[in-house]
C-alpha cells in the first residue's frame, strides 16, 4: 500500500502542446524541476500522438505516463483510435477514462466499463473520472453520481476495486476560474466511499483512492488535498506550466 501521505499528481495535457517541439520542451522543463518531488506519485498524460516522444525524454524515475483514452478492443477496424493494448506496448501505466470532455464527445458509460475493465486486464490503472454537470437542491446531483459509479465499475469485482483511482470532476469546475470549495470535496469524498462500500464494503471502499480535478492551481490545492482528504489532484491548465505544476506538489509535500 502507498503511504498515506504519499499523493497522487496527475498532469493531463489534453491536446496541447502544439507540436512536438513544445512537448518534448514541455516534458523537459518539468524534468529539470523534479529533484523537488520527494514523495509524491507524479503522472504525465501527454496526447497520445507525443507518448513515445515524451516518455522517451524522460529518464526520470520520478515521472510516470499515462493515456488520456483508450479503447477496450485489442485492435480493429476503428479508424483513428488507440487501444489499451498499445499503450500498455508503449510503456503507459495510467490511462484517464471517462473524461468530461470525451463523455462531452458522446462517450458513454458502457463504454467506460469495458474500457476499465481492458486496462486493468494488462496491468495499468484506470483513472476513472466521474462528476455531475449541475448541483440541485434535491440531491439530484449525488443519484446522478451513484448511478454513474455503479455503470462504470460493473465490470471490477470485489478483488479488483482497489486498484482503481476515481477522480472525481465536477464539470462546472473543469477548465473554470474556480474550483469547488474543500468541504464540497469532502463531502463528495464521502459520498463516493459511502457509495462503493454499498458496492463492494467498507473496507475496500476506503482503499479506493480518490482524486480532485477542477481548476486545481496553486493556491487552492493545500486547501483542496487537506479539507478534502483527498489522496490526489488531477491537474489541466496548470501541468502546462511547469513551474506551477511543480509547485503544486511542493505544496501538498509539505502537508
Ligand atoms: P483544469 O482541467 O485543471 O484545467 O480545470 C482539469 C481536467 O480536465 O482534468
């Protein structure tokens, strides 16, 4: 088991940099800076046109890489995709599914679960991301986030569960100018367990580890990792700024 102050920080590029130029610049940069990350589990997720490029760079132990998407099918005729058996072949060992942005891009849940279930099938973790797109005074939003979890992981199994990482991504967050607050993190920390003890138990449900992803930056991520008890950020805009994305983990290594 990883230490229980041992964080998770996943960078996801989405589609950027422009060019490969810039991505390997990109995966450099940050490089230089990663004598500052001391305990932390620090994930690239570049585009993956850049994988091998950037993976390729980086000598460094420190930095781990992932995809941002797969497909469960181990090859086929799906023009333009990748498949999880790739990326495995590549040298990935995280891959981002359910994004909002590919749920945006008519993803659905079905497809997620048999997307989960290929990358844990060869060894990778699943960052399966959930989050609704709207709170409502009914409680609306936490059946919408039940239902999502209970489709997603229909195919993880009691031995299996713990080895997922959930990020959780309220949409309205993601990509905005302000993240949730801590206690909103908190509170939905403890729905998602509430909600996989039901699924699995109690005791596998709290070795599930969950992450936050929404405007994280470097003012709110102490606040958002300590208030929200969460074991992880999954970070955007600012793992293209090297210099805050590194900061960002200093930050949560001195809680
Ligand atoms: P953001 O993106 O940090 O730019 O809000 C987060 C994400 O999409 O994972």
């Amino acid at each position: 088991m990883t230490p229980k102050n041992k964080k998770i920080v996943i960078g996801n590029w989405k589609m950027n940099p422009e060019n490969i130029t810039a991505a390997k610049k990109l995966i450099g940069d940050i490089k230089k800076k990663s004598l500052a990350i001391k305990k932390s589990t620090v994930v690239i997720v570049p585009p993956s046109a850049f994988f091998a490029a950037v993976k390729g760079t980086s000598s460094s132990k420190k930095i781990l890489f992932g995809f941002q998407n797969v497909q469960a099918e181990k090859t086929g005729s799906l023009t333009g995709e990748v498949s999880a058996a790739m990326a495995e072949s590549l040298g990935a060992k995280y891959v981002i599914i359910g994004h909002s942005e590919r749920r945006g891009l008519g993803e659905t849940d079905l497809e997620i679960s048999k997307k989960v279930q290929a990358v844990m099938k060869l060894g990778m973790v699943p960052v399966l991301c959930i989050g609704e797109k709207e709170v409502d005074e009914h409680g609306g939003h936490l059946v919408f986030l039940k239902e999502q979890l209970k489709k997603d992981l229909v195919y993880v199994d009691m031995n299996e569960i713990e080895k997922v990482i959930i990020a959780y991504e309220p949409i309205y967050a993601v990509g905005a100018t302000h993240a949730i607050t801590s206690h909103q993190v908190h509170e939905r920390n403890i729905l998602i367990k509430k909600i996989l003890s039901e699924m699995y138990n109690k005791e596998k449900a709290f070795k599930v580890k969950v992450l936050y992803g929404g405007s994280v930056n470097i003012e709110n991520a102490r606040d958002i990792i300590r208030g929200g008890e969460v074991d992880g950020l999954l970070v955007g805009r600012d793992s293209l700024r090297p210099e805050n994305f590194i900061e960002i983990i200093k930050r949560i290594e001195t809680l």
